[in-house]
C-alpha cells in the first residue's frame, strides 16, 4: 500500500509518498486561496507518484471532527472549516482519505516510530510560532470532549497571556525586538544568548518559565510518563535539557519529585506531520 500525504500549513502544503513506512518524493506547494484549486494541485502531486497509490493521509489545522468527517474551529486556511470536507476531497481525488489535526499527527508519528514508542501516557508539546500538542493515554489519541485535547497554547500564564504568546521563541524574540527598537529573529536572539547577551539571557529566561509553568500544570493533572517537545525549538539539546532541569526543580518545590517524567525532543521534526497522518491512516484502515 502506498499513500499520497498533505500536511495543509497556512503558508504552504507539504506532500509526501509513503510506503513500507518510508517518506520519499517529498515536495511543497503554496497554500491555494480555493478548495478547488487545493483539489488541483493535490491531484497533480498524487499524478506524479504512479499508479500505486491506494489513499489520501492529509494533516490539517483546526479541530477535526473525524465522527462528522469535518473541520470545526479556525485555521489560517479558512475554506476547509466548516462543511463536508472529508466527502469532497474523497470525490474530488478519488481515494478514501483520513484527515486529523496538524499537532495530533505529529503525535501519532512521535508514538509510533519515534520517541514515544513503547510508552503508553504520554504530552507531545510543540513548540513552534505558538504552541500546540497532543496528549496520548494509554497509548491512543485522547481528543477531549470537544476536541480540544492538546491545545495547551490556549493555557492561561501568570501575566494574562497565554501560552502560545510567552512560550516560544518567535514571540520572545517579537517582545525583544519591541524593547530594543531592533527587528530580530527568535533564531538570532538565541545567537545573541548563546554568546552571552545578558538581555537575550533575561529573555528566554521568562520564557523558559511560562514554559515550566504549563509543563508542570499538565504533569499534576495528566500524570504522563513522557514529555515530548516538538517543533523548530526542539532541533537545539540545550532547550530541552533545560526544560527538563526546570521541571524537575519546580517538582522538587512543590514536594512532588516523584511526578518527574521523561523529557524528550522529538524525533522526526519538520516531517512530523506527513509521517503522523500516514499512521493514521493506516490505524483507521486496518
């Protein structure tokens, strides 16, 4: 069996052959301003992979209802909410498809063939423009009640804000450039960290401690084994060995070290989500 993947992005769409649980012909398009045109270019890209392919495996933004076969909340890609998705683009391409959120995908791939294997509770967190994630109990997706499971960028922080506002680098670096009357980058306030810049240091500090704030929240009230960081962030060892040492210190504060799960980076970073929805489309179809 082999699989034409999309993972939808407001910017771009990133598309992908799987097969024998291998990524290859990966490529990206921009995000088309019509369903119709995004029919299209899906169709041009599923032409090119040859006649083996058996299904569409697709990673989107928003609040996938799969029991509907639809896409409820908001996303940067506005035409894909709010109508009978699943059943249009299954009509327009002529496979079965799966559709799940961008953040629950990567999850899944995480769990499935990176570092959350073998583990069975387990909080993906990914850390990217906001904050996202994913929260795995017993082994299987846990979506909430109203599919609100994992969206821990809407946690509220000490200051008001929440979390996707304090937790990551592009918008540290947003409020920095702010104060120093200077336009840069998250990845050059973490060059001006990493040599020292006592500003840059201050900076990433108050992230760091929204950050911990959130993680130890969903450690005393999920109780995973496993803290998975994810997103751009996670490619540097530093950030999550320091998220893992701030944790455990807020642990220890609060009396309970035992709580202490493991802290890791994600394995599969930018192909995260391609890799997720073709494991989900595998799940659901078995």
């Amino acid at each position: 069996m082999a699989l034409a993947v999309f993972d939808i992005g407001g910017s771009a769409v990133k598309y992908g052959k799987w097969e024998n649980k291998q990524l290859s012909e990966t490529g990206q398009f921009t995000t088309p301003e019509t369903l119709e045109e995004m029919q299209q270019e899906m169709k041009n890209v599923i032409a090119t992979f040859g006649n083996d392919i058996t299904g569409v495996a697709i990673s989107s933004p928003g609040a996938v209802n799969v029991k509907d076969r639809r896409i409820d909340g908001i996303s940067a890609v506005p035409y894909l909410h709010e109508r009978p998705i699943f059943d249009e683009l299954e009509a327009a391409l002529g496979f079965s498809i799966t559709i799940e959120n961008d953040a629950n995908c990567a999850g899944i791939a995480e769990m499935g063939l990176g570092a959350g294997q073998g583990m069975n509770h387990v909080a993906f967190v990914v850390i990217g423009t906001g904050v996202g994630g994913a929260i795995f109990i017993n082994g299987q997706l846990y979506k909430g009640a109203h599919l609100f499971g994992g969206e821990f960028g809407l946690m509220v922080s000490r200051n008001g804000r929440n979390l996707s506002s304090n937790g990551t680098a592009v918008n540290t670096a947003g409020r920095f450039s702010k104060e120093i009357g200077e336009v840069i980058t998250g990845k050059e306030l973490f060059e001006r960290y990493d040599a020292g810049d006592k500003a840059a240091i201050e900076a990433f500090d108050g992230m760091y401690a929204h950050l911990t704030d959130a993680l130890y929240n969903i450690q005393v009230s999920i109780d995973p084994e496993m803290i998975i960081i994810g997103g751009g962030i996670s490619a540097r060892p530093d950030v999550t060995e320091e998220i893992r040492k701030r944790l455990y210190d807020q642990l220890v504060e609060f009396g309970v070290p035992g709580a202490m799960p493991k802290v890791a980076a994600c394995e599969f970073l930018n192909d995260a989500n391609l890799i997720g929805a073709a494991i989900n489309y595998e799940n659901l179809m078995k």
